[in-house]
C-alpha cells in the first residue's frame, strides 16, 4: 500500500475513533467515578484488620 494512503486511512479511522469515545464521554460523565469509589470501598473492606479466630489450627 502506497505510505500516503495509509497515512490517509489512518488519519480517517482516528478520527472517527475519537468521534465515538467523545460520544461515549458525553453519554456517562460519572461512571468512571463510581466504579472508582466502588473500588477504594472494596479495598478499605479488605484491608480492615479482622479478628483473631478463638483456637487458631495447630500444625505437626
């Protein structure tokens, strides 16, 4: 393929990329901001010290 072309394809395709993320942007501003929050709630859960079983296993 002729480097021209391509370069010209390739310009196209990118710009309707970011005609479509841009769309995708407009339609769901805080999704990512849930999902992030979501995540750091999940992560403070995780990372809470939980208490000590009352007969820990015994091993030989």
């Amino acid at each position: 393929m002729h480097s021209d072309i391509h370069f010209l394809l390739h310009a196209h395709r990118s710009s309707e990329l970011r005609r479509e993320a841009a769309a995708l942007r407009a339609v769901r501003p805080g999704m990512r901001h849930r999902v992030g929050w979501a995540m750091v709630e999940l992560g403070l859960r995780l990372a809470q010290a939980r208490p000590a079983p009352a007969r820990a296993a015994r091993t030989a």
